[in-house]
C-alpha cells in the first residue's frame, strides 16, 4: 500500500522545505512538491506539519532481569509506547551475566524482542573475558549485525568490568570496526559510599545520589577515554548526567578524539530534589543510574546539545513499578534502577527545546534521530527523509498540545517522570515500514512486525580513526 503526505514541511537535520512525501511498502520512493497519488494510496494532510524522520531511541532496556526483578516493559508495549511519541526504532542491550555465554545472551534477548511492534537492535555487553569472548564478538559483528559492545564501569559485584576487561574488549572492537559503549561511573567508588552512607544511618531514596556524586562519573568517564584514546577506537558514552563526563569528552573532542556523548531527556530536565520528597515511593521512581543532579548539570547539558558535545538523545528506558521499587524499602541500594520516558522522550525535547530557542528543528532532528543513525551505522536507511529510506516518519504539529501522565501513558509503568508537564508541539501521526501505526490518539501498532536492524561495522568514521593510527604507527630505530 501507497501513502502520500501531502502539505507539510519535510525537516531533517540538514535543511526545512516544503515537499510531499510518497510511500511505497516500506521504503521512501518519492520526495517532492506536487506529487501525485497513485490509485489506492491513502493520503495524509500534513499542511501547517512538520514531517520528520522517525525518532531513534539508542538506549533502551525492555524487559531487563534486573536487580532481582524484570523491568514491567516488554518489547511490544515499550515499542508500542515509543510509536505513540514519534519514536520508530530502539536500541537496546544484551547483558550477558558474568561467565554466561555471550552468544547464549544474545539469542534471549532476540527471543523476546520478536513481540516487538517497530524496528530495534541490539548493543551486547561485555559483562567479563576470556578467549570464548572474543571468539563471539566476531561472531556478532559478522554474522548477527551487532557493531556496539558496552561496558558496564558501575555495578561492582554483578556486570560491573575492570580495566582489564576494557583493554581486552576495546582493543577487540577496534579489529573488528565496531563502536565501544560505556556507563561511566566507578565502581569502586559507588560500593565504598554506599557502604559509608548506609552506616551513617541514610537507608532512604535520598542515599542514592550521595552514593554517586558528579565526581564518580567524571573519573569513568575519563578514564574510559583515555583507555580508547591509546588504543584508537571511538568511544560512545551513555546517560552523561553531570558537568564532570561533558568537560571530559569536551577536552577529548577538542584534543581531535572520536567520542560521542549521549544525554537522556531526563537529565535534562528533571533535578534531584525529588529525591527528597516526603513520598517515599515518588523518590524511590526516580532512582536510576547516574542520578538525577542538582540543576546547575541541567543547563550545562543543554550547552552541550547546543555546541554539538552531546551528540545523541535517549531515555535509558527501564521501568519497575511501585511494588518492585519498594524491594529497597529499608535499603536505597536494593532499589531497582530504572525510569521510563520512550514516549515522552521526543515531545519533551520540542517543547523545551525548540519553543525555548536551545534548538533549531533541524538540530532537533539530529539528537532525536540522524545522529543516532549515523554514530552506529545506519543512515541513510534510518533518519532520514529520502529516497530508498525506511518508511518511518513522525508527523508533527507545532500547535498541538499534550499533558504527560501515568494516568494517560501506553509505557507500562505505574509513574511518569514528567508528569503534569504540559508540551505544545507533539506527534500526531507515526508511520512504521509504510504504515500508519498511530493517528491521533489512534494506536495501530502489531505485535511482531517489528524487525532486527542489521547495523554493519566499520562506520565511515572508522576511515578517519584508522587513517589518523596508520600516521602515528611507532616504528623500530635502525640501528648499526
């Protein structure tokens, strides 16, 4: 089936213009004015819209086994919730336990993400090391479209990995052209405070952010730069939530080092004085790791979207209801890590970024999509509007107005994060592989129709890194 958006203005990253859109199965066959219909299409006014690429979402968890529990979103509500809020692909994590098969893990996850009702991938951690390790990562990179492996610098005791483990992985995904991913915070540091702010008496939600001060994602996020810096791969840093892990891949950026920053909308927007509301189950909903920061952080990050730092949009999507958050009642770091926020990600973003002025609609469409596309290796058949793309469009109304709630949500969770917050300028139509999935509080979506998104190794990046390790090859001094 055929769908023609006629009337609206087509934003991408690059540039605005007024131009029709037509759909074919699921690609982009035609951009332009005037375009006609073909017989049997179905025709979407989009005059006074915006018609953008499909939001990507890089960071999601959907029915992580977490912390003694599993995350209360699965793969077909939290896709279906993304739907709703423009959002047409995921990429989410395989978190293999320690000394699990990596391979093993990574067939899980595909298991339960068949339900899923858009597009999605993967990022796979490496939780450990040894030769078998190695081995799979081959394997993913070239038999399974895998091209991200993450690394975990918090959790000591679980998934958290040493240096050793990063050295080792870091310098495997260099020889394979894929993208090494960190969650900077360090461990050691995270445990031995914890352990302090327990004994000082503070059992209560309010222990979290103490037990990860700005300074303990600093240092990860440092190091973990630096350790990509000597051994040449680009480096892609998740949830940076403070001034410290900005200043770092600022100074690395500058310095010419192929880092990339991700910044969840939560972060930028919501400060850590909730974690002091008299409510315990409001301040235990919104534990998660980094904490949210005082409100300095929040403007910083900001600047950082602005001068192009921060590269990328997310949510880190994980959500644990109220009963599974009180499994920490009488001990903060029992309290499952997580918040949700894949259908609000976007509007979020337009409403306090481009009605404030921090972004332009183009820049908008970069950190909500294309760039997500580009860093891992997808583009352009995602993010973008264009011939031969996937069909995968958010229609937006800058008029339209929408107020957040649990109440009103599709995320499978009991609380809202921005809840009450009233945005102007939201979706109004999503279109997945060529067909309409949302329409005006319309919900379409099917289980199962969502695909795995292959993502190749070697991003055009790559030519860069490799260019710049070929000149400064150390060479041997001949000698008599």
């Amino acid at each position: 089936m055929a769908i023609l958006i006629k009337g609206g203005t087509v934003v991408t990253a690059d540039h605005s213009f007024r131009a029709d859109v037509l759909t074919e199965a699921d690609k982009i066959v035609a951009v332009g004015e005037n375009l006609e219909a073909p017989g049997g299409a179905e025709v979407i006014d989009a005059g006074g819209a915006y018609v953008l690429p499909g939001g990507i979402d890089p960071h999601t968890h959907m029915e992580l086994p977490f912390m003694g529990t599993v995350a209360s979103e699965d793969f077909f509500s939290g896709t279906t919730a993304g739907m709703v809020g423009g959002t047409t692909m995921i990429i989410d994590f395989v978190i293999p336990s320690p000394q699990q098969d990596i391979l093993e893990a990574y067939h899980t996850w595909r298991g339960w993400a068949e339900k899923s009702a858009g597009d999605y991938s993967f990022h796979v951690a490496i939780t450990w090391w040894d030769e078998t390790v190695k081995a799979a990562m081959e394997t993913l990179t070239t038999e399974h479209g895998v091209n991200s492996f993450k690394h975990f610098m918090a959790y000591k005791g679980a998934i958290m990995c040493d240096d050793e483990v990063l050295v080792n992985s870091f310098t495997r995904a260099r020889e394979l052209g894929a993208i090494c991913t960190v969650h900077a915070e360090n461990g050691e540091l995270v445990f031995h405070l914890q352990n302090e702010i327990l004994k000082s008496g503070i059992t209560g939600p309010e222990g979290h952010p103490l037990s990860r001060p700005p300074e303990v994602e600093g240092e990860a996020a440092n190091r973990a730069i630096r350790v990509a810096q000597v051994l040449d791969v680009p480096l892609y840093i998740v949830h940076n939530s403070c001034i410290e892990s900005l200043q770092a891949i600022t100074r690395a950026r500058n310095e010419g080092q192929r880092v990339f920053g991700e910044v969840l909308a939560g972060h930028l927007l919501v400060n850590d004085e909730v974690y002091r509301d008299p409510d315990w189950d409001t301040a235990a909903a919104h534990v998660m790791s980094p904490p949210f920061r005082p409100k300095e952080h929040q403007e910083a990050l900001w600047r950082g979207l602005q001068a192009g730092m921060l590269q990328t949009t997310a949510t880190d999507h994980c959500c644990f209801c109220a009963p599974q958050k009180r499994m920490g009642h009488n001990n903060f770091t029992q309290i499952p890590n997580g918040t949700g926020g894949v259908e609000d990600r976007m509007h979020v973003l337009w409403h306090h970024g481009v009605n404030s002025g921090r972004l332009t609609m183009n820049e908008f469409v970069a950190i909500t999509s294309t760039n997500a596309a580009k860093i891992f290796n997808i583009y352009p058949r995602k993010g973008s509007i264009s011939i031969g793309a996937d069909a995968d469009i958010a229609i937006w109304d800058p008029e339209k107005e929408r107020t957040i709630s649990k109440d009103t949500h599709h995320q499978n969770v009991d609380f809202n994060i921005f809840e009450g917050m009233t945005v102007k300028g939201i979706n109004t139509v999503t279109i997945s592989q060529g067909k309409v999935v949302y329409q005006d509080g319309d919900v379409r979506t099917e289980k199962g129709v969502g695909r795995y998104v292959d993502r190749p190794t070697f991003a055009p990046y790559y030519q860069a890194v490799n260019r710049q390790r070929k000149a400064k090859a150390p060479a041997a001094v001949d000698r008599m």
